[in-house]
C-alpha cells in the first residue's frame, strides 16, 4: 500500500498513542490561530479577548474534572505537567528528598525518577503484581517522613490497568505526603471527579493529544490548598505559575476536547467498550495461543493488551503497517527500542512474552466494520509469522 495509503483507508487502533483530532475541536482553535491572535497580558480589549478564550477552556477542563477552574494550570503537554509536580514537591521542602512511584509509570515519570536518583535524592520503585496492580499495604510502608511526594498514574497506558487512585491518595494523604496522579490516559475514558469530598489528589495530568485535541497541550491540576513552585519562571502568566506567553488556540482546543468528552463519556464507554470487547473476544476465540495482559476488571475501556505466544511483536507490527492497521508494542516512546516493555516486565511475565505482546486502543472513530477489518487481517499476519517460524 505504501505511503501513497490514504486516511480512508487506515485503520487506527493506536489511540494510546494519540487520537484522531476531532473537527470540532480545530473549528473552535480556527478564530485563535487566525484572526483573534491577541495576547492574553495585554490591556486592551483585543487581547481581553485572549484572555477570555483561556478562562472559559479552563472552565471547561475543570467542569470534566470537577475541579474549581483556578485548580487548572495549562501546560505544553502531560510530561511537563508531570514534571513540574514532582519538582513542585522536592523544591517546596528540602528535608524532603524522597520520591515514591511505581515501575509501570509511563517514561515521563520513569526518567524523571532516574535522572532524580543521580543527583542524590532517593526514589522507591513499588512492583506490581501479575494483574499489573500494586499492594496497598506495600505502599504505606514505603512513606517515609523525608517523602515528598507519591506519583502514580490513574491507568497504564500499555495494558490500561486501573490504579485505585482514590484509595491510594487517601493512604497518602493519612502521612501527610503529596501524591501526584498521571491521568494522561484517564482523562476522557472514566469519571474523574476532584470535587468529590474524599478526594485527597493534590496534582493531576492531563495531555490534550489522548482526548482528540492536537499535541502540544496539557493541565496539570493544582489543588488549591497545595502549595506550588512553578517549574517555568518568567512572566506572571497562569497566576504566576507557569511563566509564558499562554498557546491560546491550543488551550482553547482542550477547553473543546474536555467539553465534548464530559458530553459523551457515558455513550463512548458503551460504545467503545463494546469495540474493544469484541475484538478480544474474537482474538482469543479464533487465535490460538493467545493471552490478555493484565487486571481484565480494573481496566480502562479502550485498551486491550494481548501475548501472541511464539510471535515476535515487531514483525507484527511491520506486517500490519503494511495493511493499514496501525497498534503498538507498547508505549510510543520505546517503539523501535529492542527493549520489551518495562510494563510487563514488572507484572512478572517473560521476556519472550513481553516481546509477543501487541497493544490495540480504541476510540470513539473506530467502527465495528474496522474491527472486522482488523481481525481478519491480524489473523492472516499472525498465521503466516507461524508458518514461517515451523518452516525455519
Ligand atoms: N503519561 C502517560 C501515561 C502517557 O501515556 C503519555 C503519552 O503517551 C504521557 C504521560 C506523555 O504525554 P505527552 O505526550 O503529552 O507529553
């Protein structure tokens, strides 16, 4: 098919990676990257303007969260977000030099963690069980009262396994320690409600790119009782926490993103789940040796990760790119590495079925008919690998 395939044509089942961007969204971006190109900081009422579009988006992701709008901080995706939470934490006391997270963070918590444990300051890497979940009671005995702060993410972004956010922030919250949540992948697929009276999360990330809004866009929740040190410094924009010039159309976009995914999450959760189910149903049914990845209940509607027993996940990958169908041997950042997932590492299994393992993430554009698309040319693609490998 080549490079000459066109979008009619492809078949997207990377949502993790990034997600379609959805018109609507680049209809409400249009006015703020054309004529409406005013700086928010400016006096006058053509730059007001500016700062109006901003308030009413950070309306709008604090209403998907239900947060107050000043909890919202906009940043230039979910990496910084996450960043600047940790740093936020270490820098505000420094007879706190203690990080806890868990071995299946997603890299922009993972290098930030190893990077931090070459510089002196000590990092606790909690494991996971078979399921892809973490012991609570290992957790409470982790915090210790030098930690600055706990950071786990709301779901995993290669198997969609589910944390017990509320729980574990409330654990946290009992030793009087931050706790920071990645919720890049949460955000938009389950309810997420700060407001809720039991709710003990001081920091939370959000990426524009994983809600059908363009890269370059992110939040990081601050609650409002936490106390922040910002991470950028320059102007006083975002309240004097994230100095720079704001990306008015793109918080705009995520302010539309976050609108429309509060209006159809229950709707999407049905249909997506439904997308998601039937394809496992059906490579489990009509592939033999195969095997799902992970904590099948506590999991995010959209993501299936699945072990292909004998296959080698990269020449998957090749194939399927060959076809139009586009999945993931795990997280964007370490397709291409020769490493196996770190995730699955962690949940204990083998390095061949790390390596065996395919990631497929479904969104509200996929349809039932690409799911059949998708099955049937997985199944030719996994049939020939075998072939191939009993001729060898
Ligand atoms: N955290 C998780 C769980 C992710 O899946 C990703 C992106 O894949 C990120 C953080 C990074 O987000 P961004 O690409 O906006 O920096």
């Amino acid at each position: 098919m080549g490079d000459s395939m066109s979008d009619a044509s492809l078949i997207y089942f990377d949502n993790n990676a990034t997600t379609k961007t959805d018109p609507a969204v680049v209809k409400a971006m249009m006015p703020y990257l054309t004529e409406e190109y005013g700086n928010p900081s400016s006096a006058y009422r053509f730059g007001k303007r500016a700062a109006e579009a901003v308030e009413r988006a950070r309306g709008q992701v604090a209403h998907l969260l239900g947060c107050e709008a000043k909890e919202i901080l906009f940043t230039s995706c979910g990496t910084e977000s996450n960043n600047a939470a940790i740093s936020s934490a270490l820098t505000m006391d420094p007879d706190r030099q203690h990080v806890v997270t868990t071995r299946v963070e997603h890299s922009a918590i993972t290098k930030h963690g190893e990077w931090l444990a070459k510089r002196g300051y000590e990092v606790t890497w909690l494991g996971v069980d078979e399921k892809g979940q973490i012991d609570l009671g290992e957790l409470e005995r982790a915090i210790r009262p030098d930690t600055a702060i706990v950071s786990m993410m709301w779901a995993n972004n290669e198997t969609g396994v589910l944390f017990p956010v509320e729980e574990i922030a409330a654990i946290v919250h009992k030793k009087r320690v931050l706790f920071h949540t990645d919720a890049v992948q949460a955000v938009g697929k389950v309810p997420i409600n700060l407001a809720h009276a039991h709710s003990h999360i001081n920091f939370l990330s959000v990426s524009g790119h994983k809600l059908h809004c363009p890269k370059g866009v992110g939040v990081l929740y601050v609650n409002r009782r936490t106390r922040f040190n910002p991470y950028l410094m320059g102007g006083g924009q975002e309240h004097g926490k994230r100095a720079g010039t704001e990306n008015v159309p793109y918080c705009v976009g995520l302010g539309e993103a976050a609108e429309l995914a509060a209006r159809h999450m229950e709707l999407e959760d049905a249909a997506v789940r439904g997308l998601r189910d039937e394809f496992e149903r059906q490579v489990l049914e009509t592939i033999a040796d195969t095997q799902v990845n992970g904590d099948r209940e506590n999991r995010l509607p959209n993501t299936t990760s699945i072990a292909f027993e004998g296959i080698d996940s990269e020449a998957v990958l090749l194939l399927l790119d060959q076809a139009g169908v586009c999945c993931s041997a795990g997280s964007a950042c370490t397709t291409g590495s020769v490493h196996p997932s770190h995730v699955l590492k962690a949940m204990g299994f083998s390095t061949e079925r790390a390596r065996s393992s395919l990631r497929f993430s479904f969104s509200r554009y996929n349809t039932a008919g690409e799911v059949e698309k998708g099955l049937e040319i997985l199944r030719g693609v996994i049939s020939k690998l075998r072939r191939m490998s009993m001729v060898a």
